[in-house]
C-alpha cells in the first residue's frame, strides 16, 4: 500500500510532464497533415502559417509601422535638413564640374553660390512636395501588410521554430516542468484522497 504512495504522485508528474511537452511539440510539429482515423492532425504553426502571416501583415501595417509613419518621419525637419544639405552638396559637385573651364573661377564661384542659394530657399517646398507626391503613389503600390505576409509565408517552418524557441527557451522549459509539477501536486491530492478514504 506504501508505495501507492511514491508512485501515484511521480506517475502523475511524468504525465504532467509529457503532456505538456507534447502539446509544445504539436505547435510546430507534424509539419505536413497526418491521418489519424477521422482527425487530420498538423502543427498549429504549419496549420496556420498562412492566417499568422495575414495577421501579422495586418498587424505591423495597422499598428506598429505603416508607410504615413514612414513619410511623416522622412519629413520630419532633422531628415529634411539633411535631405537638402545633401541636395546642395550633389548640386554643387554637379555644376563645379559641369560648368566649362573657361569661364573664370570667380564668376564659376558667383554661379554656383546663387544656385545654391536658390537651391536652400526653394528646397523644402520642393521636398515637401516630393515627398507629399510620392506618397500618395507608394501608398497605392506598396503595401506593407502584403510584405510581411509574403515573407512569413515564404518563411522556412524550421527556422520559424528555431527562433521561436531560441526567443522562448526558458519559459518553453518553465512550462514544461509545470506539467510535472502540477501533475505531482494532483498525484498528491489522489494519495491524499486515497489515505483518507481507503
């Protein structure tokens, strides 16, 4: 009767165990469908990599990074500033090189710096306005949503879980060892149980 006592609760840990590093097994593994009678049994991340893809797209387009937060950063005044400094400087390079050696340095020197003035005052409504034309065509053809839905989806199944389980490695660990302890905890209360009412 005394070793009812050891091996109830260490049975009922070892489930415990098993159980739940099985169902950590079934999320990623059988990759491909198996038939087991009336059930089709897959992995839940193989089983709905497509629909994860869908709702991650939706997910980083609608609420982490969409293109209007793309373009408002872009047209912030720190990325403008150095949009038009970089403007001035091509501009620069471009005319010194392009205007002929016969004319002379100083006036070269007066074309450039007045080009380059009207460069710095015309620049950001011409930015502004790049900006504001390109937006409305790369809203149209660039979608975020659909991005992030081809690369899950193209994802390789073997990588996925790697990183899945390299990100949640010790909290995978944690429940697995729950299992075993609450399978131990209720393997008690059946010895508990089976003391009090034999």
């Amino acid at each position: 009767m005394s070793y009812r006592f050891i091996t109830i609760p260490l049975i009922s840990a070892l489930i415990g165990w098993i159980t739940n590093v099985l169902a950590i097994v079934l999320l990623f593994r059988p990759r491909r469908p198996v038939n087991l009678l009336v059930y089709k049994m897959q992995g839940l991340l193989p089983k709905r990599q497509s629909e994860l893809a869908v709702k991650l797209g939706e997910l980083v387009e609608n609420e982490l990074l969409s293109l209007d937060d793309v373009f408002d950063k872009i047209n912030g005044p720190e990325v403008q500033e150095k949009l038009i400094r970089k403007l001035s400087e091509i501009m620069r390079d471009k005319l010194e090189g392009l205007l002929p050696r016969i004319i002379p340095p100083k006036l070269t020197q007066l074309i450039v710096d007045a080009m380059e003035k009207l460069l710095l005052q015309e620049a950001p409504n011409i930015v502004k306005e790049i900006l504001e034309s390109g937006k409305g065509y790369l809203t149209e053809e660039i979608q975020i949503s659909k991005i992030v839905e081809e690369k899950v989806n193209a994802f390789d199944l073997q990588e996925l879980e790697d990183i899945i389980r390299g990100i949640s490695s010790e909290e995978i660990k944690f429940i697995e060892v729950l299992g075993g302890v609450v399978g131990l905890l209720i393997g008690i209360v059946q010895v508990v149980i089976l003391w009090l009412f034999p």
